[in-house]
C-alpha cells in the first residue's frame, strides 16, 4: 500500500467531504431512474448509477487529486474467507431469532401478487443487499478510512467515519434526543465492527459482504420485524412492545439493544482474533494504531 502524504487538517477535511459529496452525488444522480416506468427496470439502473459512478468518481479523485490508487484505499477484490461468510449470516439471523423466541408478537403474511413479489425481492437483493453495502463501504471503509488514517492514525480512523456512518442515518428521520443517543451509539458500533473487519482483512470485500447480509435480512423487507405491520413485506413479525430498547426507537430494531449486543459480540471477536494474531506474531499491520 502506497503511503499518503500527511495532509494538514483543512485538507483532510476536505478530502472526507469530497468523498462524502461523491457518495451523496451518485445517489442524486440515481433519480434519473424516475424516468423509467418499469419499477423492476428503474431499480437496476439506480443501483447501476450508483455502484458504477461512485466507483468511477472515486477511482479519478484517488488518482487525479490524491495520487494513489484504489487498492490503496482497500477498494479491491478480495474474496471472503469462511470466517466473514459465517459472520455475516450468524449476526442478522441470531439477532433476528432473539426477538421471535423472547419478543411476544405476531407473524403474518401480505398476499403480494407477481409483480409486487418480484419487485420486493429486486429491491432488497440489488438496492438494500448489493447497493447499499458496495457504495457506503467503498466511501466510508474505503476512502473516507483512508485519507482519516493518513492524518491521525487507525484510532481516528476507525471512529470519525463511524460517527459519521452513523450520523447520515439519522436522515430523514426525528428521534427525539433519547431516540437520537441510541441511533449514534448503534450506528458507531455497527461502524466499528465494519472498520475492523476492513483492517483485518485488508480488502472492503468482507465488509462489503457482512453489511450486504445484514442488510438483506434486517431491511431487505422479505421479513419485517417491527411494531407495526408493513404492507409491501412478504412477511411481517409484530412487536407486543413498547420498550424503545427492544424496538429501536425511529431507526427500527438496528438500533435495538439486542442488535447492539450483536454488533459488540463481533467487535469484540474481531479484537480478540487479533490479539491472539499478533501473539503469534502474524497480523500486526492490522492492529488499530
């Protein structure tokens, strides 16, 4: 991995809004998918829009501005080892399983015709799956992670993009001040747990991998888990509950404290692994700094 030359603290800022714009941009520009009719048809060119041009935009301003290349930013193929794969559907399965054994509630089924079924599906395997976790690991995992840890290390690193990863998701919603502490600390937490499988790996790969399954199971919307019925899921499990602890408040039960519990299970997995590595002298690049 070639070095980045330390930049000032103006410079990294902007480098870190730069990529952030880009991400931001791409899915502004996703909306010329309007224009189809078809909604099966609009969301593939939507999530072609996406992958293809915050790619590209990245790849330029890596190598036009910043002067390394992607793989620089661990913006490379890698393939997932079993232990990410196992990972990635243990998490949103176990966590999911908690609330049907210990949450009373209620399942359901929505009788979606053909189209509707095929448009659910669409939706949560290319946008919420694929989309979602490509582009906002690229930005944040990737390129964001990099120029950070160019200016203060693996520490800043790993928790500037975290908050930040977390903070973008309050968009579009109202929390209230206890609902806006919980989605932080959840989304700092599931942003650690993303920055520390990358570092471990070495690749965006994994990652990509981890947050496409959670994704897909938690939001994809082919089982809904929440305390009201959703009319576009395929199937729908009710929360008997009013605890914002186990309903996660506005954001959903991401934020839930059974989630958070997942996402620091992992995290600690992730440094325990690590500490046993550089014990036996292997993997100490990976080590936060």
């Amino acid at each position: 991995m070639n070095a980045i030359m330390k930049p000032g603290l103006c410079k990294t800022a902007l480098h870190v809004l730069a990529g952030f714009a880009i991400w931001l941009g791409c899915q502004l520009l996703s909306g010329v998918s309007s224009l189809f009719s078809q909604p099966v048809v609009s969301i593939v060119v939507s999530s072609g829009i996406q992958i293809v041009f915050t790619y590209w935009f990245l790849f330029l301003y890596c190598k036009k501005i910043l002067h390394i290349s992607m793989a620089d930013c661990r913006i490379k193929l890698s393939l997932a080892s079993p232990a990410w794969w196992a990972c990635a559907i243990l998490l949103p399965v176990l966590v999911s399983l908690w609330f049907v054994v210990f949450v009373p509630g209620e399942f359901s089924f929505n009788r979606l015709n053909s189209a509707q079924l095929l448009q659910r599906v669409v939706t949560a395997v290319l946008a919420t799956c694929i989309t979602a976790s490509i582009t906002e690991e690229m930005v944040f995992r990737g390129f964001v992670m990099r120029i950070i840890e160019a200016r203060g290390g693996r520490v800043c690193a790993i928790l500037i993009p975290s908050v930040a990863f977390a903070a973008f998701h309050l968009i579009g919603i109202s929390p209230g001040f206890s609902g806006f502490v919980q989605l932080m600390v959840a989304g700092t937490s599931v942003g650690i747990m993303f920055s520390l499988i990358c570092y471990q790996s070495g690749s965006v790969c994994p990652g990509i991998v981890v947050h496409g399954i959670w994704n897909l199971v938690m939001l994809g919307g082919i089982v809904d888990i929440g305390t009201s019925h959703s009319g576009t899921s395929i199937l729908n499990y009710t929360i008997a509950t009013d605890s914002r602890l186990l309903t996660g408040g506005a954001f959903g039960i991401e934020a839930s404290l059974p989630a958070l519990v997942g996402y620091w299970c992992v995290i600690a997995f992730l440094l325990l692994r690590q500490s046993k590595a550089l014990r036996k002298g292997e993997g100490a690049s990976a080590l936060p700094q």
